[in-house]
C-alpha cells in the first residue's frame, strides 16, 4: 500500500469518525446518552481525530518527499 493510499484511506476514516460525533452529539441531545455517559465517548473521539490527522499529515510528507 503506498503514502497515498493511506493518506486516502485515513481521510475517510476521519470522516466516518466525523459521522460518529454527529450521532454521538444527536444521542445525547435526544436523551439515549446521559452527559456521564457521552463525555468519555467524546473524549476517546477526540483522541482518534487527533492521531487520525498526524497520520495523514505524515502520509502527505511522505508522499512530497518521494
């Protein structure tokens, strides 16, 4: 699999995770989450943006230095 690849495979991954907070966000709003029970989802969410994006970044840098 090349730098690519991955790079387009992490976007889409980054926007399923995109879905999932907008669904976490609508649980919580129509009552199937308690507050206590979406924070750490949310939180957990955060965390898998954050790696999601240095993954790309780094896929990127690989792909414009190749």
């Amino acid at each position: 699999m090349s730098y690519k690849d991955k790079a387009h495979f992490y976007a889409t991954a980054l926007g399923s995770l995109s879905e999932v907070q907008n669904q976490l966000l609508v649980a919580r709003d129509v009552g199937y989450l308690v507050k206590t029970a979406f924070n750490p989802i949310a939180d957990q969410t955060i965390v898998a943006s954050k790696l999601l994006n240095g993954l790309i970044k780094t896929s990127k840098t690989f792909i414009h230095n190749s």
